[in-house]
C-alpha cells in the first residue's frame, strides 16, 4: 500500500547548515498497517511525512502509493490519495466557511469537478450522519462558521474530513500534541474509532510514548533521519516505555539521561 525506496534529503547541502534530514528511508506499510513514530525533535518525522504527501520531493529513491510511483507527483495531485491531520487544529480547516462547506470540500476531493451545488440536501443529510459518530453535536451546527469550533471539534473535524474519502494513506503528525489532555484523549479515541471502521492504511506521528504503544499495530522509532528501531506486532503487544527507552540508549550506544525528555 506504501513502499518507500532509499529515501534521501539533504538540506542546505555544501553550506554550514547542512543536515541529512533523511539517510536511506526504507519503509513497507501493508493495506491496514496502523504504524506509530516516535523519534526526538529533528529525527525526520515530519520530513517524512511532507514526502509521502507531496510537500517535498526526495534526493534520491521512490514514493509509491497502493502501487503507484507518485514520487515526482505534484501534492494536490496526490491529496486524491492521502489524507492528513496536522498538529494545528487551525492547519486543516477553512474558518470563514461552515462545517457543511468544509465537509463539501472534503467529499469533493476525490471526485471530478463538476458545476453542481457542493451541499445539496441528500448531501447535507449525509453529513448529519457522518458527523453524528463524532459525538459532540456538531450534527447540529452545519451552518456554523468553523472558526467559532474549539481546538479539539475542529481537530476531530479536520479528522473527518481526512478519512471521508477513505484515502490509501493516512497521515496523523502529532494531531493531539496541541490540544488539552481531555480533548486529546477524545480525537486518540475517535482516530482509533475511525481507522478500525474504515481499516486506514495509517502513519502517526507522536512524542506521547504510551500513545505509540497503545495504537496501531506496528511502531517506528526515527533517530537522525534514519529508522533505528522497527517492532511488529507481536512485540509490540509486550512493549513498555522503560524497555523503550532502553532499546534508544542501546541503539545509540550511549547513556542518555534526557532520553524520556527526547522521547516524550
């Protein structure tokens, strides 16, 4: 479903600023695959991320989708099949349009366009359903303007808008980091409702480790722009954050006493 090939980037190459933001990426994700980063600031995440999506093109290798060799592919060509949640609640909606306008951009994006009115009333009805399965009333509010939400509706919408396509990857990056504890662990239980309902080919990035442990089948942990660790799903089932952090300390090969910090 995703394959990407010895992916390289390097910014600010032959100046002082130099950083391998990506050193030979090699990574599989089956139809299904809910994989879980982790990785401390600058590991190349969201590097990689902005690749899968289209954002940045790599040095060297290959992006392939379900098959398809998107790796030269412009982003809003590719957004046809990647959806995706960022970290700023405000990064994935338009304020000044309702939630029904919002919700029609959304249903649109893989489809042809056409002329017709974007919310009709089968339309609307159908947005009603889909936004009922959020539970927190928005079913209720389609001709409010996304703006007036609070951080975690309009976090859950944006992620309802990402999945209403079932797109063939799915792209969460750090999509609860900004919001409170309780709200966090509302749009965590939604993305777990979500992807299990729709069985999302899923890559999350987290600095939460006990979130990294608790979802998805399968977890990477991402050092210096490279994959260090790869734990599969069995192993994951019996992973602790204590036996986590000793795998980072091992693998780097030095004792780190900020390694939770780095992690966390």
């Amino acid at each position: 479903m995703l394959q990407l090939t010895q992916i390289n980037k390097v910014f600010n190459e032959g100046t002082l600023d130099e950083k391998n933001a990506l050193d030979s990426i090699h990574l599989t994700l089956d139809k299904g695959d809910f994989v879980t980063i982790i990785g401390s600031n600058g590991a190349g995440k969201s590097t990689m991320m902005n690749m899968i999506s289209g954002v940045l093109t790599p040095d060297t290798g290959k992006v392939e989708i379900d098959g398809r060799n998107v790796t030269y592919m412009a982003e809003h060509r590719r957004a046809k099949y990647i959806g995706r949640v960022f970290q700023d609640p405000m990064a994935g909606t338009a304020p000044t349009m309702t939630i029904e306008e919002n919700l029609a951009m959304a249903f649109a994006r893989n489809k042809k366009r056409t002329l017709k009115l974007g919310v009709t009333k089968k339309r609307k009805s159908y947005f009603k359903e889909v936004l009922e399965t959020l539970h927190l009333g928005l079913e209720n509010r389609l001709s409010a303007k996304v703006g007036l939400l609070s951080g975690g509706e309009r976090q859950a919408l944006s992620l309802l808008m990402a999945t209403f396509t079932d797109p063939d990857i799915l792209l969460l990056d750090e999509h609860t980091a900004a919001l409170d504890p309780s709200r966090a662990e509302l749009i965590t239980n939604i993305t777990k409702e979500i992807v299990a309902e729709k069985k999302l080919t899923t890559l999350m990035v987290t600095h939460n480790m006990q979130q990294a442990l608790d979802l998805g089948n399968r977890l990477i942990m991402m050092d210096k722009g490279q994959i260090i660790l790869e734990v599969d799903e069995e192993e994951k089932k019996t992973l602790t954050i204590e036996r986590l952090l000793s795998e980072f300390q091992r693998i780097r090969g030095e004792k780190m006493t900020s390694d939770r910090a780095l992690l966390s």
